[in-house]
C-alpha cells in the first residue's frame, strides 16, 4: 500500500439508551476522525416551543460542541442533507427522524446510500432500544422495530460500532458471516 492511497471516508455508528453517553462519545470520536477539519453536526430533533426539557438539553449539546461546529437541521430529508454536506460529519441522532416519520416505515436504503456516498467520515448515534421493555403500544412497537432494523443496517455498513452504557463505551467486534448456535 502507497502513502497516495486514497482516504475512504470511515462509517462509525455510536449505540446507546437516553442518558448513556452516546453523544459524548460521538462527539470525542469525530474529534479524533476529522483531525482539526471542520465539523458539520447534522441534527434530526424536531423541537417543539412548548418541549421545554428537549430544548434544555439541545442547548446542552450545543454548549458542549466547539464553536467552529456547524449545525444544520436535517427536518425530513435526511438523505439529501447528507449527500449535500462534505467533510466530517455527526449525525445525532437516528432516532428522532424515524419518530418524526410514523406511521411511515423510514426510507433506509436512501439513507444507507447517503451514508456510502459521502466523501467525508460520518459518526451516527442511535438509540438501542433491544435492552428495554417490549412496548405497550403499536406506535412504541413500530419504533423499536424500525430503529431496530436501521440500526442492523448501519452497523453492516459501518466500520466501527460502539455500545455506550453508563458512559462507558464498548467497542462491537464485526458481525459473523456464520450463523452461530
């Protein structure tokens, strides 16, 4: 391998609960990824003028992030928004904008292909919702089902998949090829 071989931009997907950690994570590993490169923080919570708890921790993110972070809002298309933004990129998080897509079944393949075409490194947080409580309801069990499966899918694409849990991060090794017993 030649020092001129070209840079494939790295997929990192960043797993967790609420309150686990997987932001800061995030955050610290495009960081390191962008090596002093400008940081484009692509945001997908819809916030609501009444949500006052939502907008407090917005605000905590965006107190957290360095100054020379841009954000942009990624409202519905997710897809084109990341197609559109060069150099590294946070995605935080997936699962505001499968929620905001109910009853809709989220358009993954585009965002897969979005994620694969970017000439930049990306870091995708998402919710792991496997670890709680099988929902009550149908709209609760048709998010852990789309996340659930939007998350398999980035994963496969991704070349790092971190598990954050109580603010310690486990790295997943790949997926086996072989189902296993």
């Amino acid at each position: 391998m030649t020092g001129n071989a070209a840079h494939r931009p790295r997929i990192a997907l960043v797993l967790g609960g609420a309150r686990s950690g997987k932001s800061a994570e995030a955050e610290r590993l495009v960081t390191v990824m962008s090596a002093g490169r400008p940081v484009t923080y692509v945001a997908t919570a819809l916030l609501g003028a009444d949500d006052v708890s939502l907008a407090g921790r917005v605000a905590a993110h965006r107190a957290r992030r360095p100054a020379s972070w841009v954000t942009v809002d990624a409202g519905t298309d997710l897809p084109a928004i990341l197609r559109a933004t060069t150099g590294p990129v946070l995605l935080d998080s997936l699962g505001p904008w499968v929620a905001a897509g109910y009853p809709d079944a989220p358009d993954a393949r585009s965002v897969l292909a979005a994620l694969a075409e970017r000439d930049g490194d990306t870091v995708v947080v998402s919710d792991e919702v496997g670890l709680a409580v099988h929902p009550a309801s149908e709209s609760g069990r048709w998010f852990v089902d789309a996340i659930g499966t939007l998350n398999q899918a980035v994963a496969a694409l991704g070349d790092d998949v971190r598990l954050v849990v109580a603010g310690r991060v486990l790295l997943l090794p790949a997926a086996r090829s072989e189902p296993t017993d």
